[in-house]
C-alpha cells in the first residue's frame, strides 16, 4: 500500500503548518525586538527636575533649590 505523502506537505498540513511557523517566528522576533528598545538607561534626578521645569511643573526658584539640593549629595 503507497502513501501519499504529498497531501501532508502539500495540500494537507504543510498548506498552513509552514507559514503559521513562520508568521509566529515574526510576531516573537518582532515583539521581542520592541521590548529591547523599551529599556532605557533610568533617568538620573538632575534629567527627571529639568523635564519637570521644561514641562512647567515647577517654577524657576523651585528647580533652582531642588537643582542645588542635588548637587549637595
């Protein structure tokens, strides 16, 4: 008795086995290549008090005091 194993590879699983393989090879290397880019270096204090003054959260005399504060540790 001959099998056909064309119908496997062909016409059966290998029609959309494959190509799911390689759609989720994709979507990890894809996913992990955006979490790689989502680690940054943290934020020193001195950057997070100068983004809080461009954002205007704090007046000039309160970045000048916090800015002195920590330049004293």
């Amino acid at each position: 008795m001959m099998h056909d194993y064309n119908c496997w590879w062909g016409m059966g699983w290998g029609m959309w086995f494959i190509p799911l393989l390689i759609i989720l090879a994709i979507y990890f290397l894809i996913k992990n290549n955006s979490q790689n880019k989502n680690i940054q270096s943290p934020e020193s204090p001195m950057d997070i008090l100068k983004r809080r003054y461009a954002k205007g959260e704090i007046t000039k005399e309160q970045f000048e005091k916090m800015k002195k504060d920590l330049s004293n540790d």
